[in-house]
C-alpha cells in the first residue's frame, strides 16, 4: 500500500501540489528579502514546526530585511485574555523576559535606552525599521516598562 505524501485521494494531491506551485514564488522570496532572527512561537500554531521561523505563527519575532539592511519586529495582538489587561501585561512582560535572556544569550548590550529625541520626535515604536538589534531591543523594552506600568 502506498501513502499519497500531502493527501488521502487524487483530489487533495492535486490540490497540493497546485498551491505548491502557486506560492513557489512567494516563499522564494520570501527567503531572499527577509532572514528570521529569532521569536517565539505561538502556543496556537498548528505547523508541526518546533522552532520559531519566518512561517510559523509567532507571538514576538524579529525579522532582517536584506534589501533595507534593518531590522522589524512583530507582537502577535489577536488574543483576548480571560483576566483583561492584568494578563495582556503579562504577557508581553514574558515575551521581554525571554527576548531578554536570548538577547544575553548572544552578548547583545540589553543596557540601552531610548533618548528624549528617540521618543518625542523620532517616535520610536512597534513599527520602526531599527538599524541594529540592540536598538530594537530598547524600543521593545521601553514600550513594553511603559505599558506595564501603565
């Protein structure tokens, strides 16, 4: 007896092999525009993936744009927690504490802040396109201290 790979019937091998072909393109470039630098995977991501990359659902990532030559990050915000914002504070708190640990893990400088100017004129945030890791690392810090503190 031989197993179809991606399906049970005909149909679903088709299919399969139709959306491979068709986002062939979109993953390729994909992997030649941006390298996965690290994040944290989604409790609720259903690829059978272990590590955090480029396409599983993750909770933090931080991406590098080869084209731009910066750095991004992203927070996954669709969660609705049952204790409201006492847990959302928690939760991008445990995300600091472990973007914290793999920060020292590597010796990145976890030390610096953001300046008057960083803040109030250049308006550092979540969708800033950072020239270094280090200056990813204090805009997500001082973000998430603000709104834990909040």
């Amino acid at each position: 007896m031989r197993i179809i790979e991606f399906g049970t019937n005909i149909t679903d091998r088709i299919k399969t092999l139709y959306y491979k072909w068709k986002y062939k393109n979109y993953y390729q470039e994909i992997d030649d525009t941006y390298e996965f630098i690290w994040g944290i995977k989604s409790g609720d991501d259903i690829s059978s993936v272990k590590e955090a990359n480029n396409y599983t659902m993750n909770d933090f990532d931080v991406i590098y744009d080869k084209n731009k030559k910066i750095y991004l990050m992203s927070v996954e915000t669709i969660y609705m927690f049952s204790n409201g914002l006492e847990s959302e504070k928690k939760y991008v708190q445990s995300i600091l504490d472990k973007f914290t640990g793999w920060m020292n893990s590597k010796e990145y400088d976890t030390t610096k802040g953001l300046s008057l100017w960083d803040v109030f004129t250049d308006g550092k945030n979540i969708t800033t396109e950072f020239e270094s890791i280090e200056e990813l690392y204090s805009c997500f810090k001082f973000l998430v201290i603000g709104y834990v503190n909040s």
